[in-house]
C-alpha cells in the first residue's frame, strides 16, 4: 500500500465523476475505463491496489437495506449482475425504491453514488486512525470551542436505547407526521419506545404522537406545513423511565410531491438545531432538576438523503455557536453506523466535514 492522501473537494468531485463512468459502463469494464483517483484512493486503501475492492468495501460500509441494494444493483456489485448492461443494473435499482427509472436516474442514483463516494472517504479516516472500534458503544470526544474543552459524547446503536440524556433532538417531515410505530427509523423508534403498553405488549397510550398532534393543534398547522426548521417540544412518554424527559422534533423533510421521497437542505438543519437549542434554554429551569443534556441524531441523513458528514457538519454549525456564546450544555451524538461515528470524533482534531458537492435532490 501506498502512503494515503485525504481526499479533498476537487478529488471527491472528480471520485464522484469516476463512479458514475463505472456504473454506466459496468466492472467488466473497469480495466479500460480511466479512474485516476479511484485508483489512487485503491492504491492506499486496499491491500492489493483493486478498484473493485475499495468500491465493494465501501458499499458494505452503507446501511442495510434499500441503500445497499440499490447500491449493488447500480454498480454491478449483487450476485450475477457484474456483465449486465447498465440500463438494466438501473431498472432494477429504480425497483428497490419504487420509482420510475427517470426518477431514480434524476434522484435516487445521485444520492447514493454520493452515499457511496462518503464511504470510500470513510475508509482513509479508518487508514488514519479514526476506526471506531465495533465493540464500543460510547465514546467521548473533548472538542475545543472558545478557549476551553467541551465533552462530546458519541453513542453508536439504536436511538431508543439511550438512556440518560434530558432531550432528543429527533428528526421529522414539515407536516409533523410521525412514521408507523413498526418501522424502522429515528422518529418511529422513538414513537415505539415512548408509547405506554399492556402486559400483552398492545399499544395502550401513543403518549409522543398524541402530544405531537396537540402541539400541531395548538399552533393551527393541522393538514398544512409548517417551515422547515421548526422544532415541536414534547414529552418523553414511556421513555422518561429510561432518564429522557423530552423530545425535539425538528421539521427538516419536505416531501417531494407524488413520491414517497424527501428534500433536505443543510441550512434547515443548522436552523432546526438552532432553535432546539434555543428551546432547550427556554425550558431548562421548568424541569427539576433542570435540563442540561442534549442528544442530537443525524438530521437529514436517512431518507432526507443528506451524506453524514453534511448533516454532521450542518448541525456541529449551530452546537459550536451555541457553545461559544458560552452554553453549558452537555452535548451528545447517537447514530447507528460506525463510519458516522468516526466522522464525528474528527471534531476532536478541528477537522470538519466538508460540503458535499452530490445533489440529494
């Protein structure tokens, strides 16, 4: 292997141009295409210099499910589709997510060549040290802010296992719609986790969704949207029994009409954690004892599409602000992928994520 370089702007633009070249053409063809940066990336990367490798490795670096597979299905990677024709590679992407192939080649098939493109920059990160340790599910991270030493603590599994932290700061859509309790995301979980249940484990109280829809009631934004980057403050549910007294649901996802997609943009991000801090200071000394801890997820980063370290560097934008006006909060991070957080225990050494140049749509 050779000595590694990190990856900047006009390289990870140009890594981006490079898989799109690889997923029309396919890696039957990946020995005549010209991929100087991928190969470069490999060269350091990899134990044998191979493209291939270093793309297999970072698409197994990307969550399960539509994701990964739509990964695999777009650059040849699945079982027995490494010499189809790309149209057909697209087709089937566009399947796993429901839409049309126009969409998927306009939207879906950016973003997670983006996706895939952040996991290739994950593996320097790994290269220079910054792995996080799968056994490890905490850590903290002291970060500079204005002259003194801040604690960041990083959290790496499912969002309702926290335990001790005052509030959750939870990502949701402009219409305050909570997501099923039986699926799989931020907003759902915590939904599932904070609903009051019988001896036979039926839905007794929906106590977070409930307070969510009087909240909505309250301001009169019933049926309508509200501005992306408001916040609602609610109760914990059954999670106060797990040390968390309430949850910040931050409107950053703008759905994309007539699809099942959404649009997230940075700034919303920054401006939704912004005010949730905001609002934390608002509601500080009604509690007993007062709140002092926040928990951030990753705004944005799941079906909202946002790279982690766009989303990480959009919401660290307004935690460091509030920071260096003096705040005191205790400032946490939970995310279920290793590689983001890695990325957040970058903000020890003041390396920050950098824009990402992907459209997410």
């Amino acid at each position: 292997m050779v000595p590694d370089v990190p990856i900047n702007d006009e390289d990870y633009a140009s890594m981006l141009g490079e898989l799109k070249e690889i997923r029309r053409a396919g890696l039957v063809k990946l020995r005549t295409l010209r991929v100087p940066v991928l190969q470069r990336t490999a060269a350091a990367r990899t134990s044998n210099g191979s493209v291939e490798e270093l793309i297999r490795h970072a698409v197994c670096r990307l969550d399960e499910g539509t994701l990964r597979a739509a990964a695999e299905y777009t650059l040849g990677l699945a079982q027995g589709t490494r010499d189809w024709p790309g149209a057909d590679r697209r087709r089937r992407a566009a399947e796993i997510y429901g839409v049309s192939i126009e969409r998927f080649r306009k939207d879906q098939e950016l973003m997670l060549l983006g996706q895939v493109a952040e996991a290739i920059d994950g593996l320097g990160e790994e290269a220079a040290g910054d792995r996080w340790d799968l056994g490890t599910t905490h850590r903290v991270v002291p970060v500079a802010v204005r002259g003194r030493t801040v604690p960041v603590t990083v959290h790496v599994h499912p969002v309702d296992l926290l335990r001790d932290v005052d509030v959750v700061v939870a990502p949701t859509n402009v219409f305050f719609a909570l997501p099923e309790p039986y699926k799989s995301s931020v907003s759902a979980s915590l939904r599932r986790a904070g609903a009051v249940r019988g001896v036979t484990g039926d839905i007794l109280e929906d106590r977070i969704r409930d307070e969510l829809r009087a909240w909505v009631a309250r301001q009169g934004a019933l049926g309508r949207p509200v501005p992306a980057g408001t916040v609602a403050a609610t109760g914990a549910g059954a999670l106060t029994g797990q040390g968390i007294r309430r949850v910040y649901h931050a409107a950053v996802a703008v759905p994309r009409g007539g699809t099942n997609d959404y649009d997230v943009q940075p700034a919303d991000v920054t401006r939704a954690a912004t005010r949730a801090l905001a609002i934390l200071a608002e509601e500080e000394h009604e509690f007993g004892p007062p709140l002092r801890s926040v928990c951030f997820t990753l705004l944005g980063a799941g079906r909202g599409g946002l790279p982690y370290r766009t989303s990480i560097g959009a919401l660290w934008a307004a935690v460091e602000a509030d920071l260096a006006r003096g705040a005191r909060w205790d400032v946490h991070f939970v995310v279920r992928n290793p590689s983001a957080a890695a990325l957040l225990t970058r903000l020890a050494t003041r390396i920050r994520p950098k824009a990402d140049p992907t459209p997410t749509g």
